[in-house]
C-alpha cells in the first residue's frame, strides 16, 4: 500500500519501507530533516483490505506520514562529475557517433552560438531528469568558453541555477578551464563564486606544469579541485602522478581525480605504485562508465579496451571510489539516463562490482567527494532518501522501475508513480533478503 506524497511536503516518518538488509520498518526524521530513529514496521493493512477488518482498527496516518509499504529505502544518490552545460544537446550539435576528438570538434562548432538561456533551459530539464531519479547532490563540471565573444556565459548560467535551485538540492559548480585558457580568465569565472576548479592536465602538451598552474590557483583561493585526469586508453599517460605527488607536498585536502581511464591499462606492478601514491595523497577517484565506456576504444582492433580505471582494484586499496554519469545526451555520450542506477548497473557488468559496492560508489563515497554529511537511514544522517519500487538490494541497482519518491533533508522533492500493466501476470514477487 502507498499514500500519495506531494512535491514540498515535509515527512516526519516513511512507514512500511525496507532497509537495503530486507528489514521492514517505520523511519523518523525530525524537523531538521535528520533521521531520528528506526523501529521494525507496525502491521499494515492488507492490501486489498478484507471487508471483515474494521477500518477502524487500523491506526491512521498523520499527514505527514507517508507509508510505502515494501519500498526499499536507500540513501538518495549523489552525482560526482556531470556536464550540464552540454546536457541534452545531442540533435542539436549534430556530432557524429565517434569517440573524444571528435566530440569535442563537434562541441567547439556549438558553442560559437549557444546562449546563456540555452544552456539554463537544457540543464535545468537534466536537473529534474537527475532529481526524479533519485539524486539530490550533483557536482557539475562547466566550460569556460574562452576562445567565443563572451567566455562566462555558461558559468553564469549554471551559477543562477544553483542559486535558484538552492532548497531542492546540492548543486555543485566545478570551472573546467582549459590549458589555453590564461590565469585572469580563470580568476574572472571563479570570481563569479564558483565552487570547485577543474582543468584537463593530461591534454596539455606540459601535463606537470598544467598541474602546477591550477593547484596554485585552488590552492590561493582555498577551493577543492576535481581534473579530468588521463582520460584516454595509453597506458603511459599517468598525469595522476604527479596530481599525487603536488598533492601530497602541498598537504592539499579534497583533490579528486576524474575518469583516470589509463589506470584501467596498466600491469600489475606499475598499478600497484601508483595506487600508493594516490592513496598516500588523499586523492579520491571518479570513474565514469557511461561514458568512457562510449568514447574510449573507436580505433581499437579487438578485443575492446574498455573506459575505466581499475575499480576493484581502487576500492581494495582503500581508495575512496565515486561514480557518475558524466555526459547525457551530448556530443561525448548520446545516450544516459540521468539515473544512479544505470550507472550501479554498469558497475557491476563493467566493472565487476557487487551491489553494495555499486551503490556505495553513486551515494556515500559521492557525498565525500562533495564533503557532505552522511545520508541515509541510520540515526544522525541527514534525511537525504530515495525509495524505489524494487524486491531488493540487486532489483535497484540493476535498474528499478521508475516508481521513486526522493527526500532531501527530509522533504519530499520528487515522486513519481509508474502504472505497468502487461498482459502477463508477474504473481506475487519472491521476497529475498540480500543482495
Ligand atoms: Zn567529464
């Protein structure tokens, strides 16, 4: 049985759902949207309710209570590297199937026209996509147009709509300036109150200096940085060593390193001193599956490379792993979904996770990527939520119906409720506990 919960409405208890264990139970959060306490799920109704039972004995729920009953309840997911500002412009770029050159030719040719307006409108539609979904944190990377009339209009618009978009969800700004663009520039667009600064060391002809040149930066001004970092198949591409290696003499904090698609390359011997070194630093890692696994490997004879860093072998050196969507619908990725659980199930057929690890990757280690407090349905963690229709753990992170409703800090920003009819009968589903 479900109760019908409305966009804005502030929730003081999800009756009914179950945790990723399989354990049914009633959730409580408090005024200030922080999860107060858990207690196993007080009987509901049948469903549908025998006549004979007296309506009566059934305790009705406050308004502010929502009952989901069988729901799994997980924590809401975060999205640690997206592009906004590219989103959803497939059609109108014209960019042909191919892999990063020729995206980024296509890209170049669009932004010579694109508006401020445009870039609004089509992130914002991404943004309820990412919302509706399940997210309610997104770090979104935002080129500096320098080599167009007016370099700041993408930054401008994608600061208005965070700022608009304040008490809906944590919507994070990273500059992604190129090595072409001069420090003065960079400084503008940070002026501007940008959150996080990005670059694309690996594709400037001195990655070293590269480095040097946006850490000073970052480092003045006290930002965290986020690079796209060795985002192609040659295994001798490794700019992530020397992020590492001035990230450790500079003592820096919150430096993360995105894509690092050559990792996924190397032989075990270089794998394994490399992955000391970034762990020493305190680096932490993005893996973008939909999309590397999209561009990367065009030209490659088979058996295809595919577009990853060493996953498994990341998280088993105690290296803090985030994944994400990167591109939706542009130039560098036709297809996506804005759906954490396209990306969890990419991760387990790519990147050979398990379900707990898939969905630790796109919630908790996604909040640290963004330094954000713990979400989710323990006592003390914000009440930053999303239920699912879904039997268990494995049925959400293969990809569960659309039927969600999502909290963030305890309010309800997102439901959406999908009527499946088929013509063959499902018969009741087979309850299983664990992943
Ligand atoms: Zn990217």
């Amino acid at each position: 049985m479900t109760t019908t919960p409305r966009v804005g409405q502030a929730v003081s208890a999800l009756r009914g759902v179950r945790t990723a264990d399989g354990e049914p139970v009633d959730l409580y959060i408090d005024d200030a949207g922080l999860i107060t306490e858990l207690r196993p799920a007080s009987p509901a109704p049948a469903s549908p309710a025998p006549a004979a039972v007296e309506p009566a004995a059934v305790e009705p729920a406050a308004v502010d209570e929502l009952t989901l009953t069988d729901w799994l309840v997980l924590p809401s997911a975060v999205e640690p590297h997206a592009h906004l500002d590219k989103a959803l412009s497939w059609a109108a770029t014209r960019a042909p199937y191919g892999d990063l050159l020729s995206a980024i030719e296509a890209w170049r040719h669009y932004v010579q026209t694109m508006t401020e307006e445009d870039v609004g409108r089509r992130a914002r539609r991404a943004l309820g996509m990412y919302l509706a979904a399940g997210f309610t944190a997104v770090r979104s990377h935002v080129d500096l147009l320098h080599d167009t009339e007016d370099p700041l209009r993408g930054v401008r618009a994608m600061l208005d709509l965070r700022d608009d978009l304040r008490d809906v969800l944590d919507l994070q700004i990273c500059l992604l300036a190129s090595y072409l663009v001069p420090d003065k520039l960079i400084e503008e667009a940070l002026d501007l109150g940008v959150d996080v600064l990005g670059g694309c060391a690996h594709l400037a002809e001195d990655p070293a200096h590269e480095t040097t040149r946006l850490l000073d930066i970052a480092q003045r001004r006290d930002l965290p940085v986020d690079l796209h970092t060795d985002e192609q198949l040659d295994p001798t591409m490794l700019s992530i060593r020397e992020l590492a290696r001035e990230v450790s003499a500079r003592g820096m904090r919150q430096v993360t390193a995105s894509h690092c698609v050559s990792l996924g390359s190397l032989g075990t011997e270089t794998l394994s001193e490399v992955l000391d070194e970034v762990r020493a630093a305190g680096l932490a890692v993005v893996t973008l599956p939909i999309t590397n696994l999209y561009l990367q490997g065009w030209q490659s004879p088979s058996p295809m490379p595919r577009g990853l860093p060493a996953v498994r072998e990341l998280i088993a050196a105690g290296i803090t792993v985030a994944a994400g969507g990167d591109n939706l619908r542009d130039p560098f990725n036709p297809v996506g979904r804005a759906d954490p659980f396209e990306t969890t199930s990419l991760l387990v057929t790519a990147a050979h996770l398990d379900a707990r690890q898939a969905l630790h990757a796109v919630t908790d280690a996604g909040r640290e990527v963004l330094g954000l407090p713990a979400a989710g349905v323990r006592p003390g963690e914000v009440a930053d939520l999303v239920a699912v229709r879904a039997d268990d753990l494995l049925d959400a992170v293969a990809g569960p119906s659309g039927s969600r409703v999502v909290l963030r800090r305890g309010r309800v920003v997102a439901s959406t409720s999908v009527d499946q009819r088929t013509a063959v009968d499902p018969g009741p589903v087979p309850t299983r506990r664990t992943a």
